[in-house]
C-alpha cells in the first residue's frame, strides 16, 4: 500500500491515446498494455524489464471526457471526503465527484486555488468497514 501523502499513479489524458501511447513508448521505453474500456483500449504503460505498470495513456472519452490534457497525479489520502471538503474550504474546487475505482478505491479530481490539477486517492484496506 501506497504512503498517505505519496503520489501513487500518474495518468494523461488526450483525445489521441493511440498515437500518444506510441509517442511516450518511442521516447521513454516504455511498453504499452492495452485495458479494455468497454468498446477502446486505454493504455497502460509498463517498465519493459519487469512489466510494473508507471502511469496510464487515456482517451478524453467517457469518464474521462472533461479532463484537461495534463499529466494528472494521483495522491494518497486517508480520508477522502475530509481532504476534498478542506480542498474546498481553502480556495480549490471539485472537478469531478467522488467517484469508486471498484474494490481499489475511490477517486476525485480537483483543481487547486492556483488553477493546477490533481487526483486525490483513497485506496479501500481489507479492514475498512
């Protein structure tokens, strides 16, 4: 598990995946895995030598559709609610609501007071009732 505070992922997000994916793959070494997304791939991209996954290639489709074109990090938070509600009371804004990430955790997007982007992350523990 992921240290609270910790960026834990790192995705961008762009209306052509296909052609950015390779760009990175040409670039970094990374290599692409295809995660079906029920009618496209959005993509995965992994350390060759061991197959880790280190960030995600999206299209600006679905979900996905409304953000900006930035590599987005996701950050480890302990309580969700409580970190989005303090986003808010301090000048930041929810861009989108909490949203699950089926039995991994649950996810938000939010902009800070400075217009910057960021994903807060919070994993679900086996003892988490």
């Amino acid at each position: 598990m992921s240290e609270i505070g910790s960026i834990g992922w790192m995705d961008l997000t762009v209306e052509n995946a296909d052609q950015v994916k390779d760009f990175y793959a040409a670039v970094t070494g990374w290599k692409p895995y295809g995660l079906d997304m029920g009618g496209y791939d959005d993509y995965v991209m992994t350390i060759p030598e061991t197959g880790a996954g280190v960030s995600g290639i999206c299209h600006a489709r679905g979900p996905n559709a409304s953000l900006p074109p930035v590599w987005l990090i996701y950050i480890n938070v302990a309580d969700i609610e409580q970190s989005l509600r303090r986003c808010e009371e301090l000048g930041g804004q929810a861009i989108t609501p909490i949203k699950s990430y089926g039995e991994q955790g649950r996810y938000c997007i939010i902009r800070d007071p400075a217009g910057a982007h960021c994903a807060l992350y919070q994993a679900i523990t086996p003892d988490a009732s």
